[in-house]
C-alpha cells in the first residue's frame, strides 16, 4: 500500500515538477525567444523580398507565377501576420515579461513565439526549391488596333449587331462577313472580338490573317504563340495534329479569319469541326467575295456595305479637317471629292488626308483627276473607284515619298514593317541625301510620318516602331508600280527567276521582293541593268542558290537584302562576281554563316552594313577599304575568333554603331575601346548582357557587366564622355568612383543623360572632385541615377560645396537601393527642381532625408518610396540639428516664403523604417493637393503622418475648410504601433474621393477616426468608400459607429 502511495507521488511530481522546469526555462530564455523571433522573421521577410525581385523579373520576361510559389507567399503572408499580431500582444503586455503578471500568462506567450520560430522554419528555404517557378504567359488570343478612331455608322452598327446575334446562337458556328476591300472588315471583326472577350463569351478568341498566299506554318505559328504551345513537328501535318490537341482542351473558342481569299481547309492548320464542338466552337471570316463565304459553307452571311452620302460626308470631314461653311467657302468641290470616293471609307480617308490644308486650286484639281481618271478593273465592283482615289493620294506625294510608299509595297501582306529597316534601305537608294546619317533618318521618318497622315500607311498594334500597309493600298501601290517606267516591282514570282530572264518585265523591273517562295531560287544568269532592290528572305535557306550565281547583270544594284528566318545558321558563299557590286550602299546579311566576308572590302559605296544573327570569323580590318561606311550593326553576331583585329576603328567614317549581345564578350570589350577613336559617330547601342533597363532606345547606350578597369589605356578612360546612358555591372579594378577613376574630371560628362551602376563594390563616390575645385559643371545633362547594391559607397557627390550642389539639377529620376554604408544622400541646400521620381531602399541614411530648403525645391516630384532605411529618423527638417554634410561649410540659402513642398506628389509610399518619427509638417500639407496614395507600413515609431510645423506662424494655423487632399484614392496603414491620427488634432481631416481605405494593426489610432474617415458628410456627396479593411481593432461597435 504504501508502495502505491509513493508511486502516486513519485507520478504527480513528474507532471508538475517536468513542466515546471520547462516553463522556468521559458521564462529564462525569454529575450533569447524575442530575438530569436525577431531574426527568423527578419530572415523570412528577406527571402519574401527575394521572390519578389525574381517574380518582378520573371513578369518582365512575359511569364506567368506557378500556383506553388503563389500559395508560399499567400502562407507566409498569413504566417507573419500572425506573427506581427503576437509581437503586438507582447507590446501591450510588456509588464508580463517584468514579471508582474501571472506566471501561466508568460509561459503560454513564450510558447506561441517558440511555435511561430518553429512555424518560420519550416517555410524558410522552401522558396528557392519551388520548380518550376514560372511559366511563358500565354500571348493574347487577338490583339486590337487602338478603337479610338473607330466611329460606328449605321451599316457598321447593323452588321456588328448581326455578328453578336450569330455567335450567340448556338447551331451557328460558321459565319462570314463580306465586302469590298477598305470597307473596314477587319476593323469591324476586331471590335466584335474586343467585345466578346470582354463579355467573357470565348475560353480563347484566336486572329489568323490568310492573305492571298497563306503560309500554313507561319499562321500554325501564331495560333501556337497564342496557345503558349511549342511546335516540334517537322512536317504541317504533325503541327497541325499538335495543335489540335491543345485546341480542343479549350470549351469555347472564337477563331476569326481574316482576308480569305480562296476556299481553303482548315483542318490543314489544325482546326477541325466536329460535332463535339460545333455549336461551342465559332469560325468568323472575313472575304472580299460572298461566293467565298458559299464555299465556307457560311451558315450566316453578313454584307459590310459602303457608305451612305451623309456617312461618307463625315468621315470625309474628319480627315480633311473641314466642316460645312468651309466647304461652302470653296464652291462646294470638297462635297463632290468625297462623292467620287463612291462611299469607301479607306478611299475617303486618304483623298481626305491628302487634300487637308490644300487651296481652292487645288480641290478643283483632284475633282478633275478623279472624274476623268482611266477605267480600272471595272468588272470588280468597285476597285476602279478606290484604285482611282488611292492613285490620286499617291499623285498628291512627293518623289521621295512615292518610292517609300512603293518600297512598302514589297514587303509580303499584313507584314509589319519595321521603321528602322526602311531607313537602313532609303539611305541605300540615296533618299537620305549626303548630309549625316543623322539628319537623313530625321529626313527619311518625316516622310513616314506625311505617308501615315496620308492614311496610306498605318502603325502595326505592337509598336509605333513599326508600320503596317492595307491590303487594299498595296494592291494599289503594285498596280501603279507595274505601270512606271522608271520603278517597276516583282513581289513573290511562282516561276524560278532563271526562266523569267527573256522577260522583258524582269528585265525591266527595278525591285525584286521574294519571300518565303515554295520552289528553290536559282540566280544564274540574272540581268536586269535597272535592277536596285533585291529582298531575299527565307525560312529555310537552301531555297536560295546563290553560288554559282553572277552578279554581272545587276551592277546598278543599290540594296541587297539576304535575310534567313528559320533557325540555325546556314552556310552562303557568295559568288566572285560579288566584287562587282561596286554601286551597293546598303547591305543586309541576317541569320547566316559567312566563310567569307572579306568581299565587303571591294564594295567602296557601301554605308550600311546589317550583319545582325551571323556567325563569322573576324571583320576585314584593311585600312581605308570602307572609307563610306556609316551604319555597321554587329547585334547578336558570333565571331569565331578571340582576339580583335580593330577593324571598326578603321571604319573612319563610321556614324552609328549597333554590337548588342556579341559573342565571345571579351571581343565585344576590345571592340568598345575603338569607339573613342572615331570621330564621326554619332549612336552606338553596346550592351553585353539581357539586363537592360529600357535604356536601349537612347542614342548612345553603353552596358557592359565585369569590365576590369585596370586594363583600359590613360588615353581610353574618357570613354564614357561620349555616352548617354550607361549601366555598369560588377565594375572592378580599382575603380572607387566614375569620376575621375573612369574619366577625367576636365570636360565632365556633358552627354550623360541616364547612369546605372549595379553590384560594384568597389565604389565608394560617384563623383568626387575634390583633386579639382575650379571644375563648376560636371554632369549638366544627368537626368536618371540608379544605384543597386553598391556595398562601399560612401556619398553620391564629393567635392566643394558649391560644386556639389550642381550635380542634381536636371537630375528626374533617383533609385537607391542595397548602399548601406551611404549616410548622406543630398548635400543639405542642393537644388532637386527637376526631379519627379526619388526610390530609396535598404539603406542606412542618415537621421534626415533632406533639409527643407531642399524640400521646397522638390516642387517636380511625383513619387516618393522609402523603404528599410533603419536610421532615417525624419523626412524633412528645417534646421540643421539633424544632420551634416561631411563636414563641408555650406553656403546659407533662404528657405522660400512659400510654406508648400513636394506640391505635385502623388504617390507617397514609407515601409520598415524602425527609427522614422515624422513625414512633412502639416504647414505643408496644403500644397499637397495631387497625392493619389498613402502607403505606410511597419514605422513602429511614426505618431501622425503629417505632424506639428516648427514655425511658429504655422504652429496653430488649421485647415477646416480645405479639402486637404481632394484627389487622394488609397490611404494604406499598417503595423504602426505609436499612430494616433494623420493629422495633429486641431486639423481637420477631408479626402472625398477616397476609395480604398487600409488600417491594421495600428493600435493607438482612434476608432471614432475612421469612422469619420469613412462615412463623412463630404464624402456622402461625392463617392463611398469601395474597399475597407480594419484588422486588429477590438472595439464591436465601428461600424454602428459610421455615420
């Protein structure tokens, strides 16, 4: 018995005595647990941060976010904002932890923290083991021309109606629309498929475009880009029954056909209508022709007819820019133009574009061309009366843009044609005159844009970097083509050019086009005297035999292009007669391998050379051979040779210079230090790297990564003198600052627009120039600064004051990110007028962002992001107690009467700063008027967001009949323990147009605050509040609360 008794005992001391112990150690460890909570969570909000910079770049490249990585962060977000929510409660009950509170209460808060560290530990490294991370974005099924020209008129409206009616109905799945070409079919078809995708009536709304040649890999291509799906199939049919595999994993599908010339099978492409799908699956075509729509097997025909007089009328006048009482002012004739366009609207608008701004001469003179012009295709209906009018567009031209509209002719249908090829081939045919390449590309986009006005070209959907032909123009451009003397154009011949030798028109043609031909291309024999252009451009480059070939008969050849679009790089040998090219100025060899290029040295006019995509083993490099050159694009090429033979520093006449992403790069890096020896260049492009910042755009563009400056030469360390934008990564060699390391402090940087330097650290200045204080203006053009993760930079700026204070005054855009040894970011009276974006990240600053004389300079910035600037305790100041400036005596500047700062920011965003006490005082608030957003996040310390002003005059001033910030739309709060209010009491606080409204965590802000925040009387007036999110406030009654 007793033996049972001690038992029991020795039992009920274990249960109490074990958890004791345990629970004591708790209690022991406690600031060992905050820590320890306190770094796992620092570590998980830095790999949180890290995924997004790579979902940031994988965004970039078009990709989509695997469910996996998104459902990590979605935990982790959860995770840490229960964590957040624990430290919270540890805040308020900070007395447990002083023991004077229960001793069960301590145990089970040092319990949840032992849990959440445990919680973070099993998420922390998961991110990085997430595969795959990411996936190609599908491509948009159909992409749209931009509808805010597009004007409904009634025929318009009717047939747009009947399309809706159609692919509503469900034993409908073939439709056709028909008209004339011009009439706006495609314009029409792509409205609808805006519409329908919008109303969510299609899984997928696919575009083919067939034209009168359709290329069945070409358009089995672009469904597979908008099904995100890889063709590996060699053969038409494996890419067809690939792709309607994929196809019919899709419910409903509208796929419009465009331009249908002849009946063709779409099985060949890969779509098949089934009775599965029939009825699920729509087929909208448009054609010229309604025996096409029969042929179809169309189940709804819909006619896009042609304007009535009172339609026609109106679009007339909007391209003409006329209205009625001018028309009236000159005797009517702009009436009877726009009747002789026979309702067409391309017609209409381009004799209507042509005519803008002409006399009253000139009006009665293209009456008289278009009523007196020769019959044309009169047994089409209506192709004489638009050939007519788009003849007469093109009468109203000048010679230089008439043989640019004709050279857009060339070009296959529907093909966009990119701006920059069509100025590499006019400065061939000499539309550039002899001034600089410069000034003829100014000279060659003038006339592209008066072609554009003229609506006889249009931009593609893409880019305005490209432009587009109507079918119905370039039918138009090749009709007038064929019947020129002087300009003759074969496009696409069926026939082996061999056998059209005895053809006097081939003979005679002055460009010859051929893309993509279905039958191999032998050049034996060529002659053609007037010969000037000649395109050649292939998927699969054997379809062109050029090696036996003589060039004897085509010595006046201007332009030769020699394009391969398949893959790999196939072999071309030219042929000897090549030597005899002597007129040739513009030359394009793309996609190719060239064993030979040394031919190039004998073409003495060439100016532009195009060797984009070719593998080849070194440039020519004799001295004075291509004296003319002007243009020599080396964009992706792969020399098969290390070494650099300094070839392009003898290209003495060399104005443009493209070398992106050449291979080796130690070739490319030897090649860059030539540039400084031409005199004439004008616009380089030279990056080594996939990393550019959009920077490429700008004329002279320099991006290297791990460039050893120690190996540049004294004399080539002003190499970036001549530059515009450069972005340098992984700079190393001893170089502590760009100026005077890479150049010389005499001269500055007096092109320098925009400058990026990313992972150097070496770099402890920017600029410092303090070996030369006479140097007033280094930088007068600098107008964007990025700095990323540059570990020993010290200031931006190092020199005499007034010297210093120089460097940002164009400055516009400022990013800071990963410089945590930067203190001082701008000398406290330097002059930021222009800047309008300032990003400042992971930097420990010093205790004030800038001075308020700075603050009031500031009257451009529009967006203001801080982020984990630990000391920054203040944004703004108005003294001189919170900072220094290197110990630098600076020149006393009055602070501007007006009391405004920052007075067009709009977007205002603060987070993880642990020490910020203050934002802007409300004395400033006022000027304040555009701010669209308030994001603030995780500033422990931070009690108003705009406090208390320090002048005196300000100190009691309130507001209470301005609306302080009338346009603001999102007010964002979070985990700011000290918040009591935005405002100081005595301010009121008005933001009718707020829509979103975000606190949580924000334990000593007021509820009666956003009660009024939420349901004021201004507010009742204008908009209520779309989205609100209240977390961490324990008071019930918020919401009876509202007014």
């Amino acid at each position: 018995m007793v033996d049972v008794a001690i038992s029991i005992v020795v039992t009920v001391v274990e249960h109490l005595v074990g958890p004791t112990i345990r629970g004591g150690k708790c209690l022991l460890c406690v600031k060992k647990f905050i820590r320890d909570l306190e770094n796992e969570k620092k570590d998980l909000v830095f790999e949180r941060d890290n995924l997004f910079g790579l979902i940031e770049q994988a965004k970039h490249r078009t990709e989509e976010i695997e469910k996996p990585v998104e459902q990590w962060l979605n935990d982790v977000k959860k995770l840490l904002e229960e964590v957040e929510d624990l430290e919270q409660r540890m805040t308020e009950n900070t007395s447990c932890f002083q023991g004077t509170c229960p001793t069960w209460k301590r145990y089970r808060l040092c319990k949840q923290m032992v849990k959440k560290i445990e919680a973070i530990g099993k998420f922390k490294g998961k991110s990085k083991n997430i595969q795959p991370f990411s996936h190609r974005a599908p491509l948009p099924g159909i992409q749209y021309e931009s509808s805010e020209n597009f004007t409904y008129f009634e025929s318009t409206k009717v047939a747009n109606d009947q399309i809706l009616k159609a692919l509503q109905d469900d034993d409908i799945y073939m439709i056709g629309v028909y008209g004339m070409g011009g009439t706006g079919k495609t314009t029409l078809v792509n409205e609808v498929g805006k519409k329908v995708e919008a109303l969510k009536f299609f899984d997928k709304t696919i575009l083919i475009t067939m034209s009168q040649t359709p290329n069945i890999r070409d358009i089995q291509g672009k469904i597979a880009d908008v099904l995100n799906l890889k063709l590996e199939e060699e053969s038409d049919e494996g890419r067809a029954q690939r792709l309607w595999l994929s196809l019919k994993e899709n419910k409903r599908i509208l796929i419009i056909v465009d331009d249908l010339w002849r009946e063709f099978n779409l099985n060949d492409i890969g779509i098949h209508l089934d009775n599965n799908n029939k009825g699920a699956w729509k087929i909208l075509i448009t054609t010229r022709n309604q025996h096409i729509c029969d042929l179809m097997h169309c189940q709804k025909k819909i006619h896009l007819g042609l304007l009535c007089e009172d339609e026609s009328w109106t679009l007339f006048k909007k391209h003409a820019h006329i209205d009625d009482s001018l028309s009236k002012s000159l005797d009517g004739v702009p009436q009877k133009v726009c009747l002789e366009c026979k309702g067409l609207p391309i017609a209409i608008k381009a004799v209507g574009s042509s005519l803008k701004g002409k006399s009253i001469a000139d009006w009665k003179v293209a009456f008289h061309m278009l009523t007196h012009s020769e019959a044309v295709d009169d047994h089409v209906e209506g192709v004489g009366a638009a050939l007519s009018c788009l003849k007469l567009s093109y009468d109203y031209l000048s010679d230089k843009q008439k043989l640019i509209f004709l050279m857009c002719s060339m070009f296959p249908e529907d093909y966009k044609i990119s701006i920059e090829d069509m100025i590499r081939y006019a400065v061939g045919l000499g539309l550039g005159g002899r001034f600089s390449l410069d000034s003829a590309r100014d000279d060659i986009e003038a006339t592209i844009n008066r072609l554009l006005e003229s609506c006889l070209l249009m931009y593609a959907r893409e880019s305005k970097e490209y432009v587009k032909m109507h079918d119905t123009v370039r039918d138009t451009a090749l009709w007038i083509a064929k019947r020129l003397e002087n300009h003759k154009i074969v496009v696409n011949v069926d026939k082996p050019v061999n056998t059209l030798e005895r053809d006097d028109f081939i003979r005679d043609c002055y460009a010859l086009s051929l893309w993509y031909p279905k039958q191999d291309q032998n050049f034996h024999q060529l002659r053609a005297p007037n010969l000037e252009i000649i395109f050649l451009h292939s998927r699969r480059w054997k379809s062109f035999d050029l090696s036996h070939a003589t060039f004897q008969g085509i010595k006046g050849l201007k332009v030769l292009s020699l394009i391969n679009n398949g893959s790999g790089h196939p072999s071309l040998s030219l042929p000897s007669s090549t030597h005899s090219l002597t007129n040739l100025r513009t030359l394009r060899l793309n996609g190719l391998k060239l064993d030979n290029i040394y031919f190039i040295e004998s073409l003495t006019g060439l100016e532009v050379l195009d060797l984009q995509r070719c593998i080849l083993n070194e440039l020519p490099n004799r001295k004075g051979k291509l004296k003319r050159l002007k243009l020599l694009d080396l964009s992706r090429c792969r020399f098969l040779q290390d070494k650099y033979n300094a070839a392009i520093g003898k290209c003495s006449q060399l104005e443009e210079l493209y070398a992106s992403k050449c291979m080796p790069k130690e070739y490319l890096y030897q090649s860059v230090m030539d540039i400084i020896t031409l005199p004439m260049l004008q616009r380089f492009v030279i990056h080594t790297t996939n990393l550019t910042r959009d920077f490429s755009k700008n004329s002279r563009h320099l991006e290297v990564m791990d460039l050893n400056i120690s190996n540049l030469k004294a004399s080539k360390k002003n190499l970036l003198q001549i530059a515009e934008t450069v972005h340098l990564i992984h700079l190393h060699g001893g170089c502590k600052n760009i100026m005077p390391d890479m150049i010389g402090v005499m001269g500055g940087l007096s092109c320098f627009t925009c400058l990026c330097l990313e992972g150097c650290p070496e770099i402890e200045y920017i600029f410092n120039t303090t070996s030369d204080s006479e140097v007033k203006c280094l930088v007068p053009k600098l107008v964007e600064l990025v700095l990323l993760e540059l570990e020993n930079l010290e200031e931006l700026c190092r020199g005499p004051p007034l010297q210093v204070l120089s460097f940002f005054e164009k400055l516009e855009k400022l990013e800071i990110q990963q410089c945590m040894k930067l203190h001082i970011i701008f000398p406290w009276e330097c002059n930021l007028q222009n800047l309008k974006i300032l990003k400042i990240a992971n930097c420990t600053s010093g205790e004030v962002l800038f001075s308020m004389s700075v603050a009031h300079s500031l009257q451009q910035l529009e967006v203001l992001e801080v982020a984990h600037c630990d000391e920054l305790k203040h944004i703004t100041a108005t003294g001189r107690e919170h900072g220094s400036n290197s110990g630098n005596e600076i020149v006393q500047t009055p602070v501007k009467s007006s009391h405004f700062v920052m007075s067009r920011l709009k977007k205002l965003h603060i987070s993880y700063c642990k020490k910020l006490e203050s934002l802007l005082p409300i004395c400033c608030v006022e000027g304040l008027a555009p701010l669209e957003e308030i994001q603030i996040i995780r500033v422990p310390m931070l009690k108003l967001v705009f406090g208390a002003c320090d002048h005196q005059h300000h100190s009691s001033r309130q507001y209470p009949n301005q609306n302080m910030h009338p346009y603001l739309k999102l007010l964002k709060l979070t985990n700011l323990d000290n918040l009591i209010g935005v405002c100081p009491e005595n301010n009121c606080e008005k933001w009718p147009s707020s829509t979103a409204l975000i606190v949580e965590r924000c334990p000593k802000l007021s509820v009666s605050w956003i009660a009024t925040m939420a349901g004021s009387k201004e507010r009742e007036k204008v908009v209520k509040i779309e989205k609100m999110t209240l977390r961490g406030f324990s008071e019930l009654n918020l919401i009876s609360r509202m007014p």
